[in-house]
C-alpha cells in the first residue's frame, strides 16, 4: 500500500470539540501482541505494526523494534502512512466507539512518532481507514462509514447501513473519485467517495470478504483493478468502475487480508494456513510462502521500490520476504 504526502493536522485540530487531548507512554521496547496491521513507509525504510493497544516502528529491512507506543485505545485494527512523517491507526473500544489515532514524527532518523490526537467516530471498532484527496473515511464494525472532510471546519458525514453486517475493509482511489468497502455480508460496495452515495454492489463472493486492494496503477488510462480476498477460499479481480468481476482463483485456505507487490504484478494473499499466496492477474499462476507454521496470516503489506513484501501473524512471527521466495 502506499500514501502521498497531506495535510492532516487542521482535520483534527478542527475536530477538536469531539476529540481528546492525549498524554500516552511512549517507550522502546520488543513487540507484546501479534499484529493485526502493517504499512510501509513511501521509501521503504520503515515499518509500522499494530495490535491490540500497542504501535511499533520497525526497521523495515530487519524487523528490528526501534520504537514502541502504548495507543491510547484497547483495540488497532488498521494503520496508514498519511505522509512520511504522519501515521493515522483506526481501532476503539469493542461494543463503545470507534477511533482515530493520529501519530505524528518527533525525529525522522530513526523514524520516531508521537500521538497526536485521539477522534471519537462511530459507536464501535473501526476495522479500517482510507484517505481520499480531500477526507478520511473509516468502516468498522457498527456496519457504517463515516468521512470526514480535511478542511478548516472538518465536517463530518456517516452512511448508517453501508453494510449488512460488520466492515472489514476500505481503500479508495482519489484519482477515480472511488471509495470501496468490503463486509462480512459477503458484498463489496462501490461509493462516490464525495457523495458517500453507493455506485454498485459487487456480490459474487461466497462467503465474507476479508479484504480489498487496488492495483498500482502504472497506465492511468487503464481501468482499475480490484483484488478481493474471502472466506470462500477465493481470491477475484474486478473492473469495479464498471462493475465486472474479471476473473478468480481459488486457494488451499481461507483468505485474511490482500494487497498487491509494489510494481502491480502479483496481488499478495495472506491466508488461514499460514501462507502467503502471490496470484498473476492475467495468467492466474499461484505461487505460495510461508509466514508461519501454526498461526494465520494477519496482515500483508508491499515494500516500496522492490519486489517484497512483509506479513505477520496470529502466533506473533513477522516475517519479510522476496517474490523470488515464493515456490509452486
């Protein structure tokens, strides 16, 4: 995944009258909880983890822990560069409240971030977070989206039903004015990412759909292109402009989370078996990597600039690998 430099900070600091001041301890130390989400930084230096109520910096090259922060939330379930300097966590409280965990670098060499601010969103965990051109939107587990605009007075908007059942994903493309949530409903929807108003639904999945990821686009007059990746034990590429499920491939095991090597040439399918699955969107050849030998693949993201990518998992192992790594 990767993120382009914005201004994030009057968002928040026009949220104030619904957000909190936030004093966390901030402190290095070696990883507690697996996690439950990753990303890369735009330069492919570092790596930030979460899980549970703990963010970690990584050195992206070799794993190591150069900074722990407790986050001032019980559960992360999702974390994004906003810029190289600014790092925004969704998660919340389980059954209350959402939130939003903005962090923000004290020092850039090693890579060293302080929390922000904390917004209240919604009335249970968000499960994701994506930036448009102009908004944060967020999806979770009270089944809505809510956005929230970046400009000097922050107003903010909320879809009530986006989903049937709770949201596992959202990933959006400023280019095309997209925004795309998955659900454990088994559906993929389609929004105007200005309007929140749906576009389509994309319903061939069989089973809930864990996550969603869009191609890096090199040729910007092509149609984008979707990964989707569920408990059907499927992962499936869609035309989502159009509506048009491309084609599909089956996995061994359950799908958890997706997302694409940096050149676009494989999406990248972290799966229940432990596994990563690199999958070919045209020719729909499978390759297969081991993350870990008795826990779920958790989380996948692409290393910026190469051909790797790094996953973790349920027992805690975090792992970096080469798409050369991969075997039939």
């Amino acid at each position: 995944m990767r993120w382009v430099s914005v201004r994030i900070l009057p968002l928040l600091l026009a949220l104030a009258a619904d957000s909190k001041a936030i004093t966390a301890a901030e402190a290095p130390a070696e990883r507690q909880y697996p996690a439950t989400a990753l990303t890369c930084s735009a330069d492919g230096r570092w790596l930030v983890t979460v899980g549970e109520s703990e963010l970690c910096v990584h050195d992206a090259k070799s794993l190591a822990v150069v900074q722990r922060v407790v986050l001032p939330m019980p559960t992360s379930c999702d974390v994004r560069f906003l810029s190289g300097e600014q790092v925004i966590v969704a998660g919340g409280t389980p059954g209350e409240s959402g939130a939003l965990v903005l962090l923000q670098a004290a020092e850039v060499q090693p890579l060293q971030l302080k929390t922000v601010q904390r917004i209240v969103v919604g009335s249970d965990v968000l499960s994701a977070v994506a930036r448009g051109a102009e908004e944060l939107v967020a999806g979770g587990f009270d089944r809505a989206l809510h956005r929230r605009l970046m400009t000097e007075h922050g107003a903010a908007e909320k879809i009530t039903a986006a989903h049937s059942k709770p949201i596992t994903d959202v990933v959006s493309d400023p280019g095309q004015e997209l925004l795309i949530s998955s659900g454990a409903d088994n559906t993929i929807r389609v929004w105007n990412i200005q309007s929140l108003k749906q576009e389509r639904a994309l319903n061939n999945h069989a089973r809930a759909v864990r996550g969603v990821a869009l191609r890096p686009q090199q040729d910007t007059t092509a149609l984008p292109l979707l990964a989707s990746a569920a408990d059907d034990r499927t992962v499936r590429f869609w035309q989502p402009t159009i509506g048009r499920m491309v084609r599909f491939k089956r996995l061994k095991s359950p799908a958890t989370c997706v997302t694409w090597l940096d050149d676009g040439s494989r999406a990248v399918v972290g799966c229940r078996d432990g596994h990563v699955c690199l999958v070919d969107p045209v020719r729909l050849s499978l390759t297969r990597i081991s993350v870990s030998q008795s826990g779920w693949v958790t989380c996948v993201a692409a290393v910026p600039g190469t051909v790797s990518v790094i996953a973790g998992a349920t027992d805690g192992a975090l792992r970096r690998m080469s798409a050369t790594d991969a075997v039939d």
